[in-house]
C-alpha cells in the first residue's frame, strides 16, 4: 500500500482520453492512500478510509509526497546503437535537420550503426535507457523499430524490445517503423523499398506478433502522403494499430488522413493546420507533442497544443527519445517544456503523460490512471502537489517508483529484483 500522500492525484474520470478542460482535472484526493493486491489496484481514497477497509502489508510513506500513476512515454525510438553526439554540436552551429541528413548523419547513420551492431549491444542499450526513463518516473513506454530497414535488422530490433521487456520492469508496447526512411541501398528506387515494406515486412512483423502498431513517417526527406496512405492501408488489413510521424518540418495532410482511417495517434504535428487540428478533435486519435524534439533540433515553432486543446483534441506529450533529435530520458523535463514551449498548464501536462499517454497506446485499460483493476504502477514524487512537478527543472524528483505494486526503484536507483 502507499499512504499518507500529501495529494493523491488518481487522473480517474469517465473512459476515454481527458480533453478540454477535462485535461486539467486531475481528481486528487488529500491524505491519499491506495491500496494494492497481487499486482492490481484495489481501492484508492484517504489513508484514514484505506486503513479502515485493508489489511495493510507493506507500505510506502508518501508524507509531504505527491503520488501520480506512473508516467507512460507514448512515442520512444529507445531501441538503436551508438549515439548521434556529433550531430549536436553542428546543430548548435547553425546546421538543421535536412542539413544534417544530406551530410551522412541522421536516421541513415544510426540505421549503419544497428546493422553493425550484435543483438547483445541492442538489448544492453536498451535495458540501460529503460534504467534512465524509470527512476525519472516512466512505468511504460511504447518503442518503435525503424533504424534497421531490411527486413532482418527490423525484426532484429522488434525481437530486442520483446526480450527486454520480458525482464525489465518498464512496460513496453512494440511499433513497426519499416517506413522510416529510404535506406542507402535504396535511394535510386524508392518504389522498390515501399513495396518491400508493404509486401514482405509488414506481414512478417504481424504473423510473428512482434508489434502492436505500424507507423509511418511522412515528411520532407521521408515518405510523401500517397506512400504514406499506402502503408496505413497495408498495415490495416494485417491487423496492426496506426500511428504517423505528421506535420513535423512541412505540412502533408497525413495528421487528417490518419485521424479518418482511426489512427490511435498522430506524432509531432508542429505545423498542423487547423483543417488538421479539427479532423483530429473529431476522431478518436491522440494528438501526441513532442516539445523536446522541437527545442532540441532548434525549430521555431511548437505545435499549437493550446489550439487544440480548445478544439477538442485529445492531447499527450512524450519524449521522442531517439539518439538525433531528441536524446532525453525523463518524462518530467517534456512536462516543463510542454508548459514552456506548448503553454499547457501543470495540470494538462500531468494529463499528457498518463492518461492521454495510455490512450495513445492503447493501453488506457491497464494503466495511466490510479483506479481499481489497473495495474498497480504510481510513482511518489519529492515534491508537495502537481504544479511543482514540471515548475523544478533539472533535477530527478521521482523518489518512489512502482510497478505491478513492487517497489522498482529508489531514490535514482534501479532495485533489481523488485
């Protein structure tokens, strides 16, 4: 059990993702306890009223605590080898994203990287990124494929994040992005490559289970909006859940198109239209910001998160954590910038990295909010309500963090073995 939490806040509300001003109800409950069997939630309420109605076993002391349910990253690229390190300092001095790219960095650098790379340095890397996103509060996180671009190397990287997430504590929900970008070998027949992806790996990706979503990148430099519509359609008829990279550097439509073929979400979207923003109001699919990307490849403009949560959107926030464009652990430090940068209030943002974050991996069932019958996985945070949350930069605040109701980590300390 946890007990004696200064604020409890349970983000439990009617289904579906928070939007609106919904986005910034938090339900809290002062003096808050929750209570936990094999794993799940049992009741939630004051710690007066939990001690009355359970046995109490071990518990966690959350006194002067603020107690949330674990943070949940709904886009990562934590899956890749080597790092991008470079590319930083050209960024810093002037380069963009496309500059980069056309000099023999980006996508296609990591992509020779992981070829190169054993399963072994694949699954290590991984394991010791998922450390660093769980003692910064993130309990699961979806993780996509898409630096191997053959079909081997793709399913390489889709088997790496099944295996580690057999062992580690952080729960992970798989992505195939075969449609990343054009691969080298590939560059003078692009045709080619798509139907490679379409017509062979695809398939493979589904028969195997080896991920719950296809996505699809579709930008300058990457894959055009009929491509794109192409890949969506595939994915769809092998059963596979949608998700976009959209209206990232230019905008192509792909926010709107996959909003209308039931997409669970739309990434990026720093220049969607207001076409785009009230197509996705209308649908059921998340618009996920990721305010760190933005800040990190230096672009002037944040996607109008504020726009759309007055239109209607579900909105949710992530780390994009990849090895180029946004080479960020912590959940906590995208809630700071989604208030910078997007102007979301604390609470919204506390609303965008878990409830939203579940729905826009379909995981909203089992976990993003404290409620009876979900996973029992909450983080108690050195700091007295939700406003200091993202207001305290820089520092890790997580002191407490659990998953399926054990104690995973410490005070900035993996506990192996629960």
């Amino acid at each position: 059990m946890v007990m004696n939490a200064s604020v409890l806040a349970t983000l439990a509300g009617p289904p579906g993702p928070r939007r609106g001003r919904a986005m910034g109800e938090l339900s809290l409950v002062k003096g808050g306890a929750v209570a936990v069997k094999a794993g799940r939630i049992v009741a939630v309420g004051t710690t007066k009223s939990i001690r009355s109605q359970w046995k109490t076993g071990r518990e966690v002391d959350a006194s002067g605590c603020l107690v949330t349910p674990g943070l949940v990253d709904p886009h990562t690229h934590a899956v890749f080898a080597a790092d991008r390190a470079m590319e930083f300092e050209m960024r810093v001095l002037g380069r963009s994203y496309q500059d980069i790219a056309a000099a023999g960095g980006g996508i296609l650098s990591t992509v020779r990287a992981v070829r190169a790379a054993s399963d072994m340095d694949l699954e290590k890397g991984l394991a010791a990124r998922l450390d660093r996103m769980l003692v910064q509060g993130t309990t699961t996180a979806e993780v996509k494929s898409g630096y191997g671009l053959t079909p081997r190397h793709e399913i390489r990287l889709l088997e790496a994040v099944r295996r580690v997430g057999t062992r580690h504590p952080v729960r992970l929900v798989a992505t195939f992005l075969g449609a990343h970008t054009v691969p080298a070998e590939f560059q003078d027949d692009r045709a080619a490559y798509l139907d490679l992806v379409c017509d062979r790996m695809i398939p493979e990706v589904a028969r195997r289970g080896l991920a719950r979503y296809c996505d699809v990148f579709v930008d300058k430099g990457a894959f055009t909006l009929p491509e794109g519509r192409r890949v969506l359609e595939t994915a769809r008829a092998a059963a596979l859940g949608l998700k976009v990279h959209a209206e990232e550097f230019e905008r192509t439509g792909i926010s709107t198109l996959a909003s209308r073929m039931g997409a669970v979400s739309a990434d990026h979207l720093m220049r969607a239209s207001a076409a785009d923003i009230r197509a996705l109001a209308a649908s059921r699919t998340v618009a996920v910001c990721l305010p760190v990307t933005t800040l990190f490849v230096g672009e002037p403009a944040y996607a109008p998160a504020r726009r759309m949560i007055a239109a209607g959107c579900a909105v949710a926030v992530a780390t994009d954590l990849n090895p180029g464009s946004s080479h960020c652990y912590g959940l906590p430090l995208a809630m700071s910038l989604a208030c910078l940068g997007l102007k979301m209030t604390p609470t919204e943002a506390l609303t965008a990295v878990t409830i939203n974050a579940a729905h826009a991996i379909g995981m909203a069932a089992e976990v993003g909010s404290l409620e009876p019958g979900k996973r029992a996985d909450l983080v108690v945070w050195d700091v007295p309500s939700p406003l200091h949350l993202p207001y305290t930069m820089g520092a890790n605040l997580a002191r407490t963090v659990v998953v399926d109701g054990k104690v995973v980590a410490e005070r900035g300390r993996v506990l192996r073995g629960g």
